[in-house]
C-alpha cells in the first residue's frame, strides 16, 4: 500500500500553513532557542541547522547536541546533508515525527563540502540527487524539499528545478547565488534566476538572498512570485526583521538568554548570535567584545548585557534617535537598534560586483574564529584527499578529519600521542594561537560547524 501524499502547495498550505516569513537554516545559529525567538517576531516557519546525516544517523550523542525540538517549534523542517540515499533516509526516519518536512542541502560552498562531496557539489550530480530524493519522497511519511543554488544559465536552472521537482521534492528554496558566490564573493543574489524558476515549477518556491530589512521581504516576493522569503544574515543580525520591528539590541539579547534558560543551548551557539545582535555597538564598547569572547556561563553572558544594556541607554537618552535613508537606499539606523551589517566593499578583482553586500563569513567576528579543520586549509593539502570523518576512537565527539588516531581536540590534549599527530600538534600551529587567544577553544569544529553556508 502506497500512502497518497499531499501535492507540494497542499503540504504548503497545511503543513506549512502558507509560511511567507522563513528562517534559513544555519549551522549552529538556527538552534531551537533562536528559533523560539524569531516565532516571536513573525517568522512563520523556521529551518533546523544543516546535520550530517551520516553522523546523525550513526550517534545519538551527535543527535543529542545538535538537535531539540518540542512540540511547539513547528512548523519545523530539518534540514540535512547527505550523499548516499540510503545514509540520508536513515537519518530522516529519526525526524520524520518531530518535523513537517525533511530537506536536503545543495548549496552549501565551502570547501569541505566539496572534500566530502555533497552540498553545492552535488549540482553536477544529478542522478545521485534523485535517487536521494526520491527514496525520500517514497519512503517518507512527510514531503522532502531541496535547497538550491543557481547555475550561470538560467535555463539550466530551470531544468535543474524540474529534475528535482520530478524526483520528488514538494518545495524548492532557491538562493540565488552561485556556487562561487561566497566569502567576500557573495555579491548580490539574483531574484530574476528565482522568478524564472518560480514560474517553471509546479511546487512552492521560497526565494532566498538580498534580504536586509523588512521592506525587503515584500519587494523580493512582489519580484519573483516566491511563496515565501527565506533570511539568514538579516535575521540574525536582527531576529524582528520579518514583524518590521527595529528594537533596542540590549532587549532581544536579554529575550534570547531568557529563552536559553529553559532550552539549555551550547556557548559556541550563544556567543556568536550575541557578537551579531551586538555588532554595531561593539566596536564603540571594544571592552565589551573582548568580554565577550570570552565568558562562557549564561549568568556571565548577563551580565555584559546589563552593562550594555546601562552604556546603550544613556547613549540612547541623549542622542537624537532618528533613521535617515542614504543615497544608495540603505537606512542609517542608531546603533543601539538591531540591524543588518553590511560588509564593507574590498578593492579587489575589477569582475566582482562594486555592490554592498552582507557579510557572509563573519571573518572579523572573534566568535568565530577558529582553528580551520585541516581540509580547509588549501595550501598544506592541495590534492583532496579521501575524507575520513567519524566519531573520536576515544570519546563520542567528532574526530578530526585528518588525526591518524581518529581523536578529537580535546582527547587528544590530554594524550600524549596523539597530541604530536601532524593535526593536533595544535601549539605550532599559528591559527590555533588565534583560537587559543580569542575564544574559549573548548570546541573542536565538527563537521556541521565547519559547513556553514
Ligand atoms: C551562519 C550561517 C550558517 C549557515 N548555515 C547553513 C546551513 O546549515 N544550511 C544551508 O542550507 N545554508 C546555510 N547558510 C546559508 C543560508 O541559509 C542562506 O542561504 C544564505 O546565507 C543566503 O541568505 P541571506 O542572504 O539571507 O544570508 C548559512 C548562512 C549563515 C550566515
Ligand atoms: C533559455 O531558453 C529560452 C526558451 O527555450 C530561450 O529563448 C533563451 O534564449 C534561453 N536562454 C539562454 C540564456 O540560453
Ligand atoms: C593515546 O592515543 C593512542 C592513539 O590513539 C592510543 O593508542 C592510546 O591508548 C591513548 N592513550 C591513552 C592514555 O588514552
């Protein structure tokens, strides 16, 4: 017996309950806490962070760190790389109860997505994605989605859309970027490729990029005809953006810790949503980001609020507190009110496009910085090397790529052995010093955390 499942716009409209305003997922930042707050300033639908779906369907300790959920959280898709179908279905059973949907990423960039062969670089594999979903889009008891990137040729797009249409997926989230558009790269996202595609498929489309303020939301869907808006960076940098609000950044931190209390939520997640919320004071109160690289207790993180929160309010009382638009149509918003940042324009390539553009790396966020895992760093491996991810020998943590012992940071720091394997002998090693100096170097980047975007 074969269950009837609801057609794409079906499941959109029950399921998703016609979701407009969509949180992207993101690695380490669209955890339940963050999700539970941006609910609370409009988003209708919220993404889980991108899970390995190898490593969630291998260890329930990977499970249990990186995904809570509760009835409330909904509706809720999750979201998961993958490149083998049957690995993908496994770890899509496991959620298959506690979301509306499940969905596969293919657009992530980044360089260890291409060592591990999934992501942005499974466009050019196209029967390896529909046979992933379509065993989803079989085996499932809920609809599978995909989230895409574009190709130069909005024709092929097009037909890339449809083959996944095709196989099975009942929604599409496109990002209008290329694959190669990441970094200081980024540029802007191209909303026509989005409307084109919009108009070819059958299945809802949430169109994704260029959303900075709330005025955005409604151009980008007047533009493409999208169903809905996804938002990352501006819904980070400030989690009201989709209710239109511009609050003070000292009162949704607060809101956000609130909300940690009761869903006990990581420091390596904490510490780089505050450094976001934060950003436009912080390099008035370079005390203050000093400060928060730093503490790691929920209680410390309170406090620098409240002194913000003490700094920001004065400043507010005696300071004019009025928006004013620039030439080029970007807001000058006071800052003490959350708000978009925007990177500021390289004087590089004369190719890339002179346009502002959101940050998309947080390259200058201390937050995070971290050690590169040993595949992302170009130089010391320039031929891809066959990926050897797993589980620590020692511990139940994610090892690290390269360790010939198959340890993660911390066993290895208390085991002499493995501390002089060429990955761990982390006291040589420059960026690591950065690591060590600027934030509390108790996290060994995992496979998820290293794939952000
Ligand atoms: C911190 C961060 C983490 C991200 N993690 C993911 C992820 O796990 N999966 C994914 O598909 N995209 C991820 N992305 C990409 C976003 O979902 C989105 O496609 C991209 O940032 C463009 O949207 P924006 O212009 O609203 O930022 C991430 C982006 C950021 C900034
Ligand atoms: C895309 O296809 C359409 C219709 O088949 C055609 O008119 C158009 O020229 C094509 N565009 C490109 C960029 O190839
Ligand atoms: C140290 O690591 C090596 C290599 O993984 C292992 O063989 C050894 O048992 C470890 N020693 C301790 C004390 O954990």
């Amino acid at each position: 017996m074969t269950i009837q499942k609801p057609t794409g716009f079906e499941f959109w409209e029950k399921s998703l309950k016609s979701a407009k305003y969509v949180v992207a997922p993101m690695v380490d930042q669209s955890e339940e806490a963050w999700r539970v707050l941006s609910r609370r300033y409009g988003a209708d639908l919220c993404y889980t962070p991108m899970f390995h779906a190898r490593l969630f369907s291998e260890s329930q300790h990977y499970r249990d760190e990186q995904f809570t959920t509760s009835p409330q959280d909904r509706p809720l898709v999750v979201q998961f790389c993958a490149n083998d179908p049957e690995t993908l279905l496994k770890a899509a059973l496991l959620v298959q109860d506690k979301c509306d949907a499940v969905d596969l990423n293919i657009g992530c960039p980044q360089h260890i997505a291409k060592r591990g062969h999934y992501g942005s670089f499974l466009m050019e594999d196209w029967d390896l994605l529909k046979r992933m979903v379509s065993l989803l889009h079989k085996e499932l008891s809920i609809p599978v989605t995909c989230k895409i990137r574009i190709f130069p040729d909005v024709n092929k797009t097009i037909e890339y859309a449809k083959m996944l249409v095709d196989a099975g997926a009942q929604l599409l989230t496109v990002h209008g970027r290329l694959r190669e558009q990441k970094g200081h790269k980024t540029g802007l996202a191209d909303w026509e490729q989005i409307k084109l595609v919009r108009e070819a498929v059958s299945v809802p489309v949430f169109a994704n990029g260029n959303i900075l303020y709330h005025e955005d939301v409604q151009k980008c869907l007047d533009y493409t005809g999208a169903n809905g808006v996804m938002s990352a960076e501006g819904n980070l940098y400030n989690p009201a953006l989709f209710s239109g609000k511009l609050l003070p950044v000292w009162q949704m931190a607060q809101e956000y810790l609130d909300i940690c209390k009761e869903i006990p939520t990581k420091t390596h997640m904490i510490r780089p949503h505050l450094f976001k919320i934060f950003r436009p004071c912080l390099h008035i109160h370079t005390d203050m980001r000093e400060q928060l690289g730093k503490v790691k207790t929920i209680e410390e993180f309170e406090k620098i609020v409240q002194e913000l929160k003490r700094r920001l309010e004065e400043t507010a009382k005696n300071t004019p507190s009025e928006i004013t638009t620039n030439e080029d149509g970007t807001l000058n918003i006071p800052h003490w009110l959350c708000q978009p940042y925007f990177r500021p324009p390289l004087p590089e390539p004369k190719s890339e496009p002179t346009v502002k553009a959101p940050e998309a790396a947080n390259e200058d966020d201390q937050s995070l910085k971290r050690k590169p895992l040993d595949n992302e760093s170009p130089k010391k491996n320039p031929k891809p090397k066959k990926i050897r991810e797993g589980l620590c020998s020692h511990c139940k943590n994610v090892a690290s790529v390269k360790c010939p012992f198959q340890s993660c940071k911390q066993c290895c720091r208390k085991n002499e052995t493995c501390h002089q394997c060429e990955t761990h002998n982390y006291k040589k090693s420059k960026s690591a010093k950065i690591t060590e100096a600027t934030s509390n170097g108790d996290e060994e980047p995992t496979a998820a955390t290293a794939a952000a975007v």
